[in-house]
C-alpha cells in the first residue's frame, strides 16, 4: 500500500504522520456511492441537510486547539494564525448555514396574468472536490459543506501537503452520520486527482494552481460537465502619493506576509508612486526586520516557515532569477542562518523589471517586489501585466480617485483603502487565468446548482 508521509517543515522535516493513498478501486466506489447517493440527498431537501451539517460547528469548537497545532505542524503556519483560521471557519460555517437557504431560494422571473415562471436551482449531482493546503482547514471547508448544503454528494480529495488535516477532516464528517455516499474521502497526491476526475463524476470544484485547474477545466469540456475553478494569483497594490505611510503599510504587510506568503490572493507586486518610493521602501524593511521569523509553535512568531522543501527551491529559483536580471534586494534575500526547514526571510526586492519570474509569475512565499509609476494610466497598465485577475489593492485618500483605478483592473475583488472582500456573503474569485466561477455569496452558491425554469 502507497503512503503519504506528513512532515513539519518548521522542524526541519521531521515525520509527524502518514495516510494510506487510495487506489483505483476504493476512488471507482466512491464515486459509485455519490452517484447512489444524489437522489436520496437531493430529494432531503435544502432545510434537513443543513440541519444534519450543522453539528459540524460544534466538532470544530470542541477540537479547535487540536486543529490549530495539526494546522501549525503539518505546515509551519505561526500558531496564533492557525487559531485565526479556525476562528474565520466557524464564521464562514456560520454563514453558510444561516444564508445558504436563502441564496437559493425559487426566483420568480416573470409574472403576467395568470403567466407565472419560476426557477429553481436543483443540485448538479455528484462533486469531485479538490483542494490545496494553503488554509488546509478553510479549503476542505469551502469547497465541502456549499456543495453538500447545495444538494450535491461530494467525494473529497485534499493536498498531499496536509494529509492529517485530511484525516481529521473525514473524521468529523463521519461522526455527522449523514446518508452512505453522500460524503467520502480520498486520498493522494495529483495522480488521485487526476484519477477521481476521469470518473463519471458530474462536477468538478477545484481550488488550486493555474496549471492544474487549466488541464481539470480542458477535462470538464471534454466530459461537458460543469466546473468550478479557484485558481492562483499575482495581486498588485496601487499605492499613490496621498496615502498614510504608516496605516498603508499595516495592511500591505499582512497582505504579503500573512501565512509566509503563501496566499492565492497575497498582494505580490507593489506599485508606488514615484514621489513616495523610497519611503515606502525604508519604512517596510524597518517593518520586515522587526519580525521574529523561527518556530512557529512559539506565540511571538510572526513568520513561520514554508510549506515544503518544494515550495522554498520554487522560491529561490524566482528570487535567483531576479537577481540575475538585476533585481536589487533591500532586506531578506535567502534562508535565516539559524533555522533548519523551509524558512526563507522576508524580502523585498527592488530595481524589478518585467522578464523577471518574481514579476510574471506567481510568487507563493514571502518575497515583495516593488516597482514605481507616475501617472494613474502607468500603474493601472504595470497592475494588469499579469496572466493572472484575482485581486487587487488601491490605496489613496481621493476614494473616486482609487474607485476609477479599481475599475480598469482586470480582476475579481479588489479592495480600495481598508475595504476586505473577505466576508462570507461576497462573492470571490478571479479574472483571467485566476479562475472560472465564483465561490461564497448567492453567486458561489448558486454555481453549485442546475438552474431549472417551471413556466405556468
Ligand atoms: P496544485 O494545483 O498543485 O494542487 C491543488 C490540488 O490539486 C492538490 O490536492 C493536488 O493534489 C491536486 N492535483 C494536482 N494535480 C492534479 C491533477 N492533474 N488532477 C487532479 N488533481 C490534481 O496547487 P497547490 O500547490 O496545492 O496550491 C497552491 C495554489 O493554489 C496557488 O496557485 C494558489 O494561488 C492557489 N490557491 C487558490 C485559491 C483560490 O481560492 N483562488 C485558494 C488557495 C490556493
């Protein structure tokens, strides 16, 4: 039998556990019981399965600081943001039970006489889930319980990066005792996935890279059948010359930095106004170098480690190149001399020119190039240089101003000043090469749906 071997690559990859992959015949009779299962979860009807999911909120309560550490362990993310995470999740759970009825309530779109049309948005049927391990518990949750809320069986399958999360994952909803089928697990790296999906599966929700979700998109035309893809990013911020240095400052942190940068929608290119370049500049590496970056089991960490020894060669590959192209780093750079696993310092980079990895692909990790624009027209063109739309910051005190920036950016969210798309009942996900659909609100709930129109 195949393993997945977890490992902390905070200390220095050490073993913490192991999973059983799934092979063909366990992933071929799991997709045979979702598909048994749809008419049974379907026909239950919207109201009972929430009330069957709803004992989930209280599992996650009761194991919270369990999931935290697991969360910390299995990726190196600083304690205190595991604990964030699993406070967003409660959140987000809270509201999708609460609004999912709603969201998908009859709509009447036409009524004339005795000429009435109605639409109702019935289940799409079996759901292959698919997800990363950058918020290992919010990923499983977000693709998960919409579907399952929405009427679809879903059979699941979570990153290889965080199989344990995995693990505790099947074990909650397990002890939900919901129908035979209407949720399974399986497990494995991309060669699972890739197996899961060629089955007669009636939707594909995947969250993950841009490659990835390119060839499960490619598939689903082939099989025509519904997908929905949460794909990655290369977030610009605008800052113009008005801003408070400071506050601005605050918020670009946590929007680089947070989970060591490993965030699909992380600002990765800051555009500054020329006049406030160098301030900007200054003023960030003080913040970056008053970081505590090590152990993030330890409550004062702010930076923990990377993921994986894949992650952080992926990293040094792009800054290597940068520098090579002449990019010039101002604070970070290379991997703290004292820490043993994928640890890299927080690094900005300046002098960053187009052909540069940093600036053309997606850097997941805590590198922050930063470039400088005159006039309005340069920093919208410099934003939207990217294959990638998923978001965007604006900043500056002349709101019209940044709302007439936020317009000409080719993405999904973008948040002027201190807006924060992230709440539950807002729609999220991206433009070009950053997806396809949405997740959340009545919009991503309404993705996981059939539309049908009774006309009388
Ligand atoms: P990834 O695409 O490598 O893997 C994601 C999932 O897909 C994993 O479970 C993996 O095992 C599986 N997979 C890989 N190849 C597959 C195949 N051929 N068929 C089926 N499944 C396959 O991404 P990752 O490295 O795990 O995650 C990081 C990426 O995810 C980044 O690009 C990030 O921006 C993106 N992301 C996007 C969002 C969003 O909501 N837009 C959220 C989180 C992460």
């Amino acid at each position: 039998m195949k393993k997945i071997i977890s490992t902390n690559p905070a200390k220095n990859y050490e073993v913490i556990g192991e999973v059983t992959v799934s092979n063909l015949n366990e992933i071929k009779k799991k997709v045979e019981g979702a598909n048994n299962a749809k008419k049974l979860w379907k026909e239950l009807g919207i109201e009972k399965r929430i009330a069957l999911l709803t004992p989930l909120l209280d599992q996650i309560e009761e194991r919270k600081e369990e999931l935290a550490y697991l969360i910390t362990k299995e990726m190196g993310k600083p304690i205190n943001e595991s604990r964030d995470d699993i406070s967003w999740d409660l959140g987000y759970l809270k509201s999708f039970f609460k609004l999912g009825e709603e969201y998908l309530k009859d709509e009447i779109t036409h009524s004339q006489g005795n000429s009435l049309h109605r639409i109702i948005f019935e289940p799409i049927g079996s759901a292959a889930v698919i997800t990363p391990w950058n918020f290992p518990f919010d990923m499983f949750l977000w693709g998960v319980i919409p579907n399952l809320i929405a009427g679809n069986t879903v059979i699941f399958k979570h990153s290889e990066e965080t199989p344990l999360i995995g693990k505790i994952a099947e074990d909650m909803m397990n002890k939900l005792h919901l129908p035979e089928g209407v949720f399974s697990e399986v497990y494995g790296d991309g060669n699972t996935g890739a197996q899961l999906v060629n089955q007669n599966v009636d939707f594909i929700w995947f969250t993950g890279s841009s490659t990835v979700g390119k060839k499960l998109f490619e598939l689903a035309g082939k099989k025509f059948i519904k997908s929905t893809m949460e794909l990655g990013g290369s977030n610009p911020a605008i800052l113009c010359e008005d801003v408070d240095v400071q506050k601005t400052l605050g918020k670009i942190f946590i929007k680089r930095f947070l989970n060591c940068g490993q965030v699909c929608d992380a600002v990765k290119r800051l555009i500054v106004h020329e006049s406030i370049f160098d301030e900007i500049v200054g003023e960030l590496k003080k913040i970056l170098e008053s970081k505590i970056v090590g152990e993030p089991e330890n409550e004062k960490t702010n930076i923990g480690s990377l993921v994986s020894k894949t992650q952080l060669l992926a990293l040094e590959v792009q800054v290597e190149d940068a520098i090579k192209k002449g990019a010039k780093i101002v604070t970070g750079g290379k991997r703290p001399a004292n820490l043993k696993g994928a640890y890299f310092l927080p690094t900005i980079l300046t002098n960053v020119k187009p052909n540069m990895k940093v600036w053309h692909e997606e850097v997941f990790g805590p590198v922050l190039p930063i470039v400088s624009f005159k006039t309005d027209e340069e920093a919208i063109k410099l934003a939207n240089d990217t294959e990638y739309g998923l978001g965007a910051v604006v900043c500056s005190k002349d709101v019209e101003r940044a709302e007439n920036i936020a317009k000409e950016i080719e993405a999904g969210n973008i948040d002027i000043n201190n807006g924060n798309h992230w709440v539950a009942c807002t729609p999220f996900g991206g433009y070009k090469n950053s997806g396809m659909g949405r997740e959340h609100g009545r919009h991503g709930f309404q993705e996981l749906c059939k539309i049908k129109v009774i006309a009388k």
